[in-house]
C-alpha cells in the first residue's frame, strides 16, 4: 500500500471552469517515505485570474506565467495523473481534496476526457473529525503551524509535500497510521466516478449535524415564545411611563434566554417602552457585550448601548 498526496493550481476557476496549470504529487510508502514527488506543469488554454480562498485578489504562483506555455495542456498529462490517482494499491490523500477533485472534474469535461474514478481522502476533514468541531474548515498553513510543518504555499508538489509531512504529524499526535485513523473516526472516503463527486463523510460529521439541528430547533422555539409575547403585550404597553420614546433591542442570545427576555420586556412595556426585533430601528440596543452584526447596525443607527446586567439592574422593581 502507499500513499498519493496531490494538489492542484489553476489559472482561474470560476463557477463551470477550472484551467488547470499544475498538478503536484508526492509518493509515499505507509511509513511516508517519498518514493516520488512532481510538479508537472501545463498550459491552462487562458488568461490567469488567480485569487486567494475568499475570493480576493493577491495570489501569486511562483512561476513565470510564460513558462506554463512551454507545455502540453491537460490532456497530455490526462493518462499520468489517472494513474496515480487511479491506482489500486494506492490511497489518495489531499488538503480540501474536494476542491482540487472538482477542478479535474471540470477539466475532463471541457476536453472531452473520460471521468476519473477513485476514492479520496482529505487532511482538513480528518482534523475535523479529531477536534470534533465541523463548523469551520482549517487550511493548510494554520495546520502545518499547528504541527511543526514548514511549506511553501501555492507550488503545487511543495503544497502536496506539506500534506504528506501534515498527514505525517498528525498520525504522530494521534499514535496511528492512516488506515487506523480513517478506522478510528468512521471516515468514509470521497468519490468521483461519472463525472460525480460525493464528499468524505464520518460518524462524527452525521453526529455533529444531528445535534446542530436539535439546536436549532431549540433556538427557533425559544425565538417563537419570546415574539409571541412581544406581539401580544406591546400594544398594552403603559402610555406616558419613563421609557415613552425608547425603542429596545435586545441582542439574539439574550431574547432566547426565555423568561428572563419575557420579564425583561414587560418591564419595558410597563414603563412605556417599545420593542423591535430590527436594530436599526431601535435606540437602545441591550446586550451581554459588543460586538457583531446586530450591534454595529444598531450603533450605526446612532442607539445607546446598555450591558444586559445594567438594564436588569434599572428595571428591578418596576
């Protein structure tokens, strides 16, 4: 059994068009020795429009853009890269793998080559599945620091190499090989096969997602019971009370954190006040700390900003 690392850079990729311009492999035995390892460069047949993963621009490769016209575009490289990735007795391991597996997709489409089909792995979701946290995705540099790793980004065998060495400390950290890791979590590879692509997926994903949408169910009702009560008491508001002309609004956490939001509110109600559930429209904007979307809207809109603790301790006894 080894090991095929590979990472994939393009001259631009758009939504239906990714231009390949290298594929970078390393070879490794199980014990991740490298048996081989190649930046094969290719024509991508256009313009290079490279930007970083957010979508800005900046990204640089470490080649001279002329020189990619001094090869064959993809369909020369089509037969070796199917080889390797193809291979049997291989395992086919990459960072964000899904991404570059699309790129290949969308090449094998715009010159009419046959679909690859293999399995594949993915370093950044085998972190996932160790720390339990599936919310966000961990690039390769923040791993690579995590674990000692040194690289050069964005050469595509130098980007492969560093998943290897990633692949390699993180077997280390969790005192196993590959096999017994991909064991340990319930990992199921990546496919492709007919031009379709399926993701990794894990026990430990199927249970995060279980669990963010019992969530949200909770959130969602809490979010409910607390309108429901604004709805029906705002309109038997106190007129003429000490908050008339005060308009409230109370950060997400704090109006599902039912009853103190419900008892909160009917004191404001009692005193005049009224409620909205858009922080721009509001002049008093209540919550445990500052910070985020609803915050800035509601400084923007030029509110005042109370602390949840103050709020309680000015309304106590009305």
């Amino acid at each position: 059994m080894k090991y095929v690392f590979f990472d994939i850079e393009c001259a631009c990729v758009y939504k239906n068009v990714a231009k390949i311009c290298a594929f970078g492999y390393v070879v490794t035995d199980e014990a991740f020795r490298v048996l081989a390892r190649e930046d094969i460069l290719m024509d991508p047949r256009g313009k290079f429009h490279l930007t970083d993963r957010k979508g800005g621009e900046g990204l640089v490769l470490p080649y001279s853009y002329e020189d990619f016209k001094k090869y064959p575009p993809f369909p020369a490289a089509y037969a070796r890269i199917r080889a390797l990735l193809e291979d049997r007795d291989a395992v086919v391991l990459g960072h964000a793998t899904i991404n570059d597996v699309s790129y290949l997709n969308l090449e094998t489409r715009r010159y009419k080559l046959p679909s690859l089909k293999f399995e594949f792995h993915d370093t950044q979701f085998f972190w996932m599945n160790a720390t339990g946290d599936f919310s966000r995705q961990v690039g390769l540099g923040a791993m690579a620091e995590e674990l000692g790793v040194d690289f050069t980004p964005h050469r595509a065998v130098d980007d492969a190499y560093a998943t290897m060495r990633v692949c390699e400390a993180f077997c280390e950290r969790e005192g196993c090989g590959v096999k017994e890791l991909i064991a340990r979590y319930g990992i199921r590879g990546g496919r492709i096969a007919g031009g379709k692509i399926s993701p990794p997926s894990s026990t430990g994903q199927k249970n995060y997602y279980i669990a963010r949408e019992k969530e949200r169910e909770i959130y969602h009702k809490k979010h409910e019971e607390f309108y429901r009560y604004v709805n029906k008491y705002m309109h038997r508001r106190k007129k003429g009370g000490a908050l008339e002309g005060k308009v409230f609004c109370f950060a997400k956490d704090v109006e599902i954190d039912v009853p103190m939001s419900v008892k909160l509110v009917a004191n404001i109600f009692n005193s005049g006040g009224r409620y909205t559930s858009h922080p721009a429209e509001c002049n008093v904007y209540i919550a445990r700390g500052q910070g985020g979307m609803r915050f800035e809207s509601a400084m923007k809109s030029g509110a005042a900003f109370i602390p949840l603790e103050s709020l309680k301790e000015s309304l106590e006894g009305v």
